[in-house]
C-alpha cells in the first residue's frame, strides 16, 4: 500500500456508514454521485437518468487511508503454505495465529487451502483507471454489455473508471478482448472521453451463488469478500459485501455475533434505485444483466 486496484470504486452510503467514514471528513478525493444515466437496449439505446446518492473514490487512496486509520502493523510476505497445527494456523513455519482471516480476493491462498472451491458464476472485466484533467461528471451505465453485463463510466477526483464486465458463460474471453476498440468508440461517440484511453487490464472475481449456502467460516479460519466470492448478483458490486463480511468475521472473533451470509447485501439495485427487489429483479432479467 498504497498500490494500483483496479474497481469502479463505487461506493454507497451504507459502505461509508459501516465504516464510520463521514464523506466530508475523508481527506482523499471523493466525488457525489448524485444521479446515474442508464443507457438501456443493445442497438438503439434509451436513456434513463435516475436521481441516487453515492459516492466514488480510488481504491489506491481508499485502502491504503483505511489501512493507516487502523493503525496495524503490516507485514509482507507471499504465502506459500498453510497448516492447522493443535488448532493453530502456521503459514510457511514463520507465522503462527490462533484465527485467521482470508481477504485475498479471487486467488487468496486461505480460500484454497481450506474450503471448497467458489461456486458462484465467474464475472470477467477489462477496465482502465487513469488521471485526467477534467473528467466528463456523468456516471454511467450501458445495459446489457458484452454478453450478460454492463459497461460503465465513473468519474473519480481527478481520473475516471471506464470498462465493462460479464459473465464467463455469456462470452468468449477472446471476445471480451476485441469489444474494448468498440467500448472506446462508443465512449467517444457519446463524448464521455476525448481520446483513446490508456490499454486496459482484465481479471475475474465470483458472484455471490444464488443458494447462499457458502461456507465462510471453518473452525477459525474465515473467508471475507472476493475471496468468499461476495459480489452482489446483479451489478456485481464488490466493495459494500467485502466491508460488511469483514465487520461480520470481526465481531464473531470477538464471540459478539455468528458469521452467516444471510445479513450481507446480495443486491445492489433496490438501494440504488430505491426500488423493492421485486420491482427491480425482473428489471434485471429483461435486460440480462448478470441474473
């Protein structure tokens, strides 16, 4: 830290309130979305601009502050191997704990060592964050993209996030390779960008499996976030489960609560929208996106 992730970085008010974070006192750079401009259908398009609250922010600022603000001391080491030992976790013969916490996204070393393989539907993304001067203020969302998905544009403090994302099933990666020559013309087009963007980078993470019968927790070793494959099923929407799935193995550590997924926000768009789910999950199928 602070180290480049790439993610929309889109964040909801119940991120920032699980985190105690008031967004005037968060001293990096946060933008107020206060609208987001769906941009529905394949070929002709309508627009459908939609009054919310959220908030951006980028992630190389965002964790390394939140990092800081805890006030751990943080060691670096590449895990190789872990064992249980006399009901002890011992990872490479140099690090022993009594509890240990998987928070390693998609290929965290805890998730494989211990449970069973992720069962949710793979989401695979090409995406670019970079400076700009000024960026164009509008949030928005392309729906269906690439197959089952959405493309998107977010603006952050000096930089945006522009990129798409879809299930592993709807597309060929092949596919989602060569669509980034027509994501930036379309981004052109619709004058969101000035020039061609910088090239783009991909990587995949897990949707939250519709059964909800993960396991998360195994004697005290956990699984928080991607690594538990958290991601809301419908925007895929990463950071608000990782927060709050954190909280959740916090607080059973501390014997205060059970870690289950059930409290944890499998959807995004009902808060987005303001909408029940039962209004906006039929929404989601007739535009295919992820569900």
């Amino acid at each position: 830290m602070p180290r480049l992730k790439l993610c929309a970085g889109w964040v909801t008010p119940k991120v920032l309130k699980d985190l105690e974070i008031h967004p005037e006192d968060y001293p990096k750079g946060i933008v107020i979305l206060k609208r987001m401009k769906f941009c529905l259908g394949k070929k002709r398009r309508w627009k459908l601009n939609v009054p919310t609250l959220q908030y951006s922010i980028r992630r190389v600022e965002f964790d390394d502050w939140l990092l800081k603000r805890s006030g751990v001391e943080v060691i670096r080491h590449t895990v190789k191997k872990i064992e249980r030992r006399e009901g002890r976790y011992v990872i490479d013969d140099e690090f022993e704990c009594r509890f240990l916490v998987g928070a390693g996204g998609s290929g965290c070393p805890v998730q494989k060592m211990f449970f069973k393989n992720l069962n949710g539907d793979r989401i695979l993304t090409k995406e670019i964050e970079y400076h700009v001067e000024e960026a164009k203020t509008d949030c928005t969302l392309w729906v269906p993209y690439a197959g089952k998905g959405y493309a998107w544009h977010i603006p952050k403090a000096d930089a945006i996030n522009v990129g798409y994302g879809c299930t592993s099933t709807s597309v060929e990666p092949s596919a989602l390779n060569q669509t980034w020559e027509d994501f930036t013309d379309l981004l052109r087009n619709s004058e969101h960008i000035e020039q061609d963007c910088p090239a783009p980078s991909g990587w995949f993470y897990h949707l939250r499996s519709e059964d909800g019968k993960k396991e998360v927790k195994r004697n005290n070793a956990y699984i928080v976030g991607d690594a538990a494959g958290l991601a809301t099923r419908d925007m895929g929407e990463g950071i608000g489960p990782a927060v709050e799935s954190g909280i959740l193995a916090a607080r059973d550590i501390l014997g205060k609560a059970h870690y289950t997924l059930k409290p944890i926000t499998a959807y995004s768009l009902p808060g987005l929208l303001r909408l029940p789910s039962w209004v906006t999950t039929p929404l989601l199928r007739a535009l295919s996106i992820f569900l």
